[in-house]
C-alpha cells in the first residue's frame, strides 16, 4: 500500500487504542507504520537493488522487529530526557516503559506487514532465513476505496464533535474511539470480501479452457478501482493467457478472448540465459515468467517478464531481467531494468 494508507490505518489504531496508548503512543504508531517503507530508496540504486531490498529487509518479520524496537526504544529516551509533568496534580507522570512502548510500535509494524502481504508483490516475511514471497492478491498498491474508508473514518468523529459541541453536548471519552473500532472492523470486512471475489475468479479461470487448451494453474490480480473486476493470467501446456474476469451481477466471462503469449520453444539460448544468475534470481521473484530469445548480429538476447504485470504497467515493482549473449551462448551481459523505461 501506498503510504496514506498506512498513515491512516496507523491514526486509526492509535484512535481505537484511546487512552490505553503510553506517552508518544500515536507517534509510535504512526512511525513504525510507515518506517518499513524507507526500503523504497533502493529505487535510486536502479532495479536490481530494488527488486532485492524494496518489501524485502524492512517487510521481513526480524526486519520489523528490528524497527520496532529501536523506534520504542528511541521514544523511551526521549520520554527520559524531557519527562511528562502533571499541570493539575504537579506530579511527574510515570516514565515510559519499553515493553508497552515496544507493544505499540509492533502494532504499527504489523498493521503495515498486513496490508502489504494484501497488495502489490507481497513481501519476503522471512527474510533472510528463507527467499520466499508472500502475497494474497487482494488490492492493488493503492486501492481508492480502503483509502476512502479510513479517511472517513478519521473526519466523520472530527464533524460530528464539531456539530456535538455546537448544540452542548458533553465530550464523553476520547473522540473516534468508536468510529475507529468500526472503521478497521470495515476494512477487515472489505479485504474478506475481496478474497472471497479473488476465490471466485481463480476458480473461474480454472474451469474454462482457452482456444481449445486447459488450464494448468491460474492467478487473479485486482483492478484498482473496480473491486468486481480482476485480471486473469492462466498458464496452458505451451502458452499464457490474460483474460479480464467481471464479478459483478449478470456480467460474462468469455475465455475466448483471453490474450494469447505463447512460451518460447527449448532452445540452447534459452536454456544459456535462464541458468544465469540474474534469470534465477527473477525466477524466485516472478509469479508468470515468460521468456523470448531474439536473434541479434553479434548474438542472442533473452528477456524474461512476470506477466502478472499488465503491459504498460509502469509501477516500480514491474522489473524484468534480460540476458545478452554472444554467438558462442557466453554471457556478455545481465542485468536488470524497470518495464517503464527499458534501454534499447
């Protein structure tokens, strides 16, 4: 997800939490709900550091546990250095503890893991023991809705508090605190209904045929603003097809329209770019690698793309990899490069 979301599924935790939270307890929040994000500067280091670092380090398991306790950490000393005074009692109030202030930033960095396993590529959870992607496919990077939902969720308090103290109603409790129960409650709910519609369309794409060929395996990845529309990638014995699956009421899925990839044939090409390091490495991160090998003057040229990507996906994530070799099938080159602006 995006970072406004994660900034407002952390103001929405911090309103539910309410007067539980500790000193700094929305800060915390708020931090370590964003601070797995900072791996997006890998970008600036070109594609193939992003395709390892972005959703990887900072998305792992120890990498967030790693950020949470150093963001704890960090406001317990700042809580030590500048103490929290009592105006009406004259008291200094109890110092921060780690262990609630480590609480809390692990509820922020688990919101945001939650969300990110639910979009875009996924993220590497156990990293570094194990290179696996886990991802459930359920709402693109940004998704207008979920947005809609906790921003609502957040102002709708703030307007009815204004409308309350206009007519002199009495502030009961921390404002939004319920709103805000419901407001998460609400995205739970949309995220169970989008796997249930992801469940319905995969099943679809596995009962059909296409021009004639069964399907072997199938995926289904939603459109950003049309939650009842998703797009079919089914993988048959020599091709790949794309099909766009409608969801909503009277709609028709027609398998004969799917868009035809076909796979290359087995080649010593092929087979020269795909054992390089850098093809194995796009291989444990692609969901529907597909390969082309062209003929070149001085040699061959193997690209691979992840067609979970549709064309003109210009989205960082969307990386390939592509592999130059001589007329002897030795490597001159491989490398990486971000679909939106391949070299020549």
């Amino acid at each position: 997800m995006e970072p406004f979301t994660h900034a407002f599924t952390s103001l929405a935790l911090a309103r539910a939490g309410g007067r539980r939270l500790p000193r700094f307890g929305t800060a915390m929040l708020i931090a370590s709900g964003l601070a797995a994000d900072l791996d997006y500067a890998s970008y600036l280091s070109g594609p193939g550091a992003f395709l390892r670092y972005h959703r990887t380090v900072l998305h792992s398991l120890a990498g967030s546990a790693l950020m949470a306790g150093a963001i704890a950490g960090a406001c317990c000393a700042l809580d030590k250095r500048f103490p929290a005074n009592n105006p009406v009692q004259g008291k200094t109030c109890a110092p921060l503890k780690f262990a609630p202030a480590l609480a809390v930033c692990a509820a922020g960095a688990a919101g945001h893991l939650l969300l990110d396993v639910c979009s875009g590529v996924g993220v590497q959870l156990l990293w570094p023991f194990r290179a696996r992607w886990t991802g459930w496919d359920l709402s693109a990077n940004f998704d207008p809705w979920i947005l809609l939902l906790l921003v609502a969720g957040f102002l709708l308090p703030l307007l009815f508090g204004l409308i309350g103290e206009e007519v002199g109603e009495r502030k009961k409790g921390p404002r939004g605190s319920r709103a805000a129960v419901v407001t998460l409650a609400l995205l739970a709910a949309y995220l169970g209904a989008r796997a249930n519609l992801r469940g319905r369309a995969v099943t679809l794409l596995l009962s059909r045929e296409y021009h004639g060929r069964v399907a072997l395996s199938a995926g289904a990845f939603p459109e950003s603003a049309t939650p009842l529309d998703w797009r079919g990638v089914v993988v048959t014995d020599n091709t790949i097809e794309e099909v766009d699956v409608p969801l909503g009421p009277g709609a028709a899925f027609d398998p004969d329209r799917s868009l035809t990839h076909h796979k290359p044939e087995d080649s010593p090409a092929l087979d020269a770019g795909q054992k390089t390091a850098a093809a194995e490495e796009f291989l444990g991160y692609a969901r529907f690698p597909l390969a082309s090998v062209g003929r070149r003057e001085d040699g061959y040229r193997v690209e691979v793309h992840d067609l979970r990507f549709a064309s003109g996906d210009t989205e960082p994530a969307n990386v390939f990899v592509r592999i130059d070799l001589d007329s002897g099938l030795q490597v001159k080159q491989e490398e990486f490069q971000f679909a939106a602006s391949p070299n020549p």
